[in-house]
C-alpha cells in the first residue's frame, strides 16, 4: 500500500514547484497552473479500470497513477519529453485513451496537453536527471513506478 508521508518539508516543496513553474512562464514556455492540485487530482473509474485489466490492487493502481501524475509533472516542469517507466507508460496510455478526462487534466493541471510520443529516439531516457528532478519536486518517490538507469531503457510500452 502506498502512504504519502507529510511533514515539514512537504510546503516547502509545494513552493518549490510553484516557483518552478513560475521560472517556465518566465521563459516562455506555457504555463504549469496548479501543479500542487495536479497531484491531488483523483480518477477513481482509470484506478479501478487499471486495476480490473492488470490484475493488481486498488492501492497499487492508485500509486502507479500518482507517480504517473509526478511523470507528467516533471516533464512539464522540467520542459523536456522523458521516458516513463514501462509501469507509468501503461498507466499513461490508459489515462490518454479516455480523451476527454485527460485533455481536461492537462488543460486545467498544465495549460495545454500534454502529448505522448512514440518511441523514436529522441525522448530523454536519462533515468537518473528524471528520478533526480522528481526527488527534487516531491521528495520521496515510488521507486518501483520509475524508470531504472540501463543502456537500453524502454521508452514507451511495447504496443506503441
């Protein structure tokens, strides 16, 4: 079961990632609304749905979609397109395929949508910037849901 620790450190990060967002405004990258709010954002049909198909958890599947939501983030925040975890990519592609709960996430959490793409070659797949980069912002992750440093590090699941 994923717990969310609290404590004192937890607003400073919030500051932290409003600051962030303010410095991509500054160079003029669309704006990061509410990403603290992102974070809070609960789909409880994508959860139970993700946990029906993967034969896993309700608890799991809602700690795999709140690392997912920290993906999102900090490949908004960061301004750069990373890779995601073989697990967050699952997880991503069935927020994306319902079209209308994820455009409204990321129009209300980001300001505009945020696109998956194919694996090509030119997505970040630099696990340790992206796990560096998320520790920075939220402090503990789910270091189970993040990519792991390797030579060859999947970008998108093998579907696509």
């Amino acid at each position: 079961m994923f717990i969310q620790t609290r404590n004192a450190t937890d607003t400073d990060r919030k500051s932290d990632v409003e600051a962030l967002a303010t410095t991509c405004r500054l160079h003029g990258q669309r704006k990061m609304v509410r990403p603290h709010e992102a974070l809070a954002y609960q789909n409880p049909p994508l959860v139970e749905r993700f946990a029906k198909a993967h034969k896993i958890s309700l608890e799991m599947a809602a700690m795999i979609f709140e690392e997912t939501k920290k993906f999102l983030i900090v490949s908004v925040v960061h301004g750069e397109t990373f890779s995601p975890s073989p697990v967050q990519d699952e997880m991503w592609h069935h927020f994306i395929l319902h079209t209308q709960g994820y455009t409204s996430f990321c129009e209300r959490f980001f300001g505009r949508y945020v696109h998956h793409l194919p694996c090509d070659g030119s997505l970040t797949s630099d696990a340790c910037k992206l796990k560096t980069v998320a520790r920075a912002l939220f402090g503990a992750i789910s270091e189970e849901c993040w990519p792991v440093p390797t030579n060859s590090t999947r970008c998108c699941a093998p579907y696509c």
